[in-house]
C-alpha cells in the first residue's frame, strides 16, 4: 500500500472526511467530559490522555474546545481539569425533564382498577400540594380533584406524604409559611402532633388523612423520591369513607406504598430509610 492510501485508508473522501472528523472530534470530547464527570477532583492531561488512548497534543486541543464552551475547567494551581458549571446544567436538565407525572399516569389506573377509588399525583409547592394528575373511580359517588387545585401540606395525605421526609429548617419554614390552620375539626393543627402523625408516616411508608381535609373523606398517600431520597411528588387513594373505613387503611396503605416504590425505582429515584430525611439522604 502506497503512502497516500495508507494515509486515507478508511476515511470517506470530499465533504464526508470533514464530517467524519467533526464526528470522530464529538466522540473524543464526550469520553473526555465522561471521564472528568466521574472524577470530581479532576484529572491531569497526562492522565486524562491514557485513559482515552490519545495523544497528550490532541486530547489538549479538545480540552481547550471545551474549556472555550464553558464545558470544563482548569484548576491552574493544581495543573487538573474539571467539569464546569454548564455540563452540570446539562446533565442535570435530566432530572429536570423527567416527566414523573407521565411516569406516574398508567399507575394510577392500575391503583383505580385495584382499588375502585380515585388515585391522584401531587406535588410539593411551598406550604402546599398541587394535584397534576388523577385518575378517577368508577364509582357513582367519588373523590374529584380539579387539577391544579391546592391543599394545604398539613391537612392532606399527599401533603403529609410530601412533608414526612422535608428536613427539619424546611419543616419550620412551612408551619412559618402557613401555620396549621384547622380545614375540618380533625386536622391536625398543633406542631407537636403533627409531628408525630408524620413520624408514624416515614415508619410505616404512607400518610393517611382522616378527614382532614374533607368530612366523609379518607385517604392514604405515598412519596415517590428522587435519587437522592428527597420527596419529589406523592400519589394517594381517596374516597368516602363508607367505602375506605379506618380498618381498610392499612391494605390501601401498603398497596399505594408499593406503588410508589415502583414509580420511585422507575424514575432512577431512591426510598430512604424511615430514619433520614431529605436533608439526610
């Protein structure tokens, strides 16, 4: 094989070799910025060029393209390189996206069709839960949410659910935000018995509201978490109370709480441990 052939050997001819380039330089910069993402306290060029079996000149080159995108930077008294503050939006854009509410939806059918009552999804915003989705019982007389309602954090069960796992600065926040305002004659509006109720909650993995909301109305909740075990949304089963008596609150209970483990571990999310709290996890 002659010089030049050795040279263009597999490499497409004409505009093709610029786009394999700029392809081939794309998959290059990436393994870079995989390699400084798993190691935090970065990585020398030396280092950084064995590891992806180039040059130190050509894996320079694409540290400096980076570093001129605000992709990485250079820690100049430790002579290491480091991911940037824009590859941490990017990456973390993820979970930011991740659409827990279309995650959460086929779920919730499946808790209306096990247990004949409406199951909703609801999120934390301040001191109160933002219903986003729900799926409702067949049932003529039933629990309906209109989406985008609120209700306070401290006289719900999605609520409780999502205010079982705050850490303590944030639990203050909240009763300094709102208060415990009385909803119904059984809410829970003293500090120190709310406490408790959400204690017992973290234990036994689900929130219930006995008509604290709602007279004639029960419900059970469960937290879906993040991957650092904080609580991202709830998802709860509600319906009159002649149907949810106190003594089926335990079986709802564990059927929501399996349920959102489920969403939780399809989200990448983790449950935490009844002792740590999001502050903690």
């Amino acid at each position: 094989m002659s010089e030049v052939k050795r040279r263009t050997a597999g490499r497409p001819p004409g505009p093709g070799k610029s786009a394999s380039g700029h392809s081939q330089s794309l998959v290059r910069g990436l393994n870079l910025l995989e390699r400084l993402a798993a190691t935090p306290g970065g990585l020398a060029l030396s280092e950084l060029a064995e590891m992806v079996d180039l040059a130190p000149s050509t894996t320079h080159r694409l540290l400096q393209a980076l570093q001129g995108q605000g992709f990485i930077t250079q820690d100049a008294a430790l002579g290491v390189w480091k991911i940037d503050v824009k590859t941490f939006r990017i990456g973390n854009s993820f979970l930011e996206a991740r659409d827990f509410v279309a995650a959460s939806r086929p779920f919730l059918r499946r808790l209306t069709a096990q247990t004949g009552e409406t199951a909703n999804l609801g999120i934390r915003d301040g001191a109160t839960a933002v219903f986003l989705a729900q799926s409702e019982s067949p049932q003529m007389m039933r629990m309906i949410t209109r989406l985008g309602s609120r209700a306070p954090l401290h006289a719900s069960g999605v609520g409780k659910a999502l205010m079982a796992w705050l850490p303590d600065d944030e639990f203050e926040r909240v009763l300094a935000e709102r208060g415990l305002a009385r909803v119904t004659e059984n809410t829970l509006h003293t500090p120190e018995t709310l406490r408790a109720n959400l204690a017992q909650a973290r234990r036994q993995g689900f929130a219930c509201d006995r008509e604290e909301h709602a007279i004639g109305l029960h419900c059970v909740a469960a937290c879906l978490h993040d991957e650092h075990g904080a609580p991202l949304a709830a998802i709860s089963v509600s319906g009159p109370v002649a149907r949810i008596p106190e003594s089926r609150l335990p079986e709802l209970g564990k059927l929501v709480r399996e349920t959102a483990a489920e969403i939780t571990a399809r989200l990448g999310g983790r449950v935490p441990s009844p002792d740590e709290t999001a502050a903690e996890a």
